[in-house]
C-alpha cells in the first residue's frame, strides 16, 4: 500500500490562495497596471478575488502592489 503525501490530495497539489481587494484606483495610472488590475480579475474599486498562489499572480500583484491589498485566503 502507497502511503499518501501529506500535501497532495487526489494526486493534486494542494496551492495556498490569496485574496486580492483592489483599494486604490487606475486613473492616471500606466495602461500596463490598468491591464494588470482587469487579469486580475478585478472590475471594481473594493472588489476582491481569489486566486492560486502562484509565480505568475505574485509577478501581478507585485507590480500594482500600490493599488492592491492582498491577504492569505
């Protein structure tokens, strides 16, 4: 019998998440953070999402960290 990895479930990867609330708005803002805040998923000022930790949202959420709060999920 295979012991199971503690951080697995079903074969997948357990990802930790982060909740991002968009505070601070784009106006007067580079269009590159604009287009950040919208992959985001962001559509409004005081929203917030959900999404993996990942390497690739860290690099967005560092780059509008100005304009974004970010909390562990």
């Amino acid at each position: 019998m295979k012991a199971k990895l503690p951080n697995r479930t079903d074969g997948r990867l357990i990802m930790a998440e982060i909740k991002i609330t968009w505070v601070k708005s784009t106006i007067g803002r580079p269009q590159n953070q604009r287009r950040i805040i919208e992959s985001l998923g962001l559509h409004r000022l005081n929203h917030t999402v959900v999404h993996q930790d990942s390497a690739t949202i860290r690099g967005m959420v560092n780059k509008v960290s100005h304009l974004v709060k970010v909390e562990i999920a």
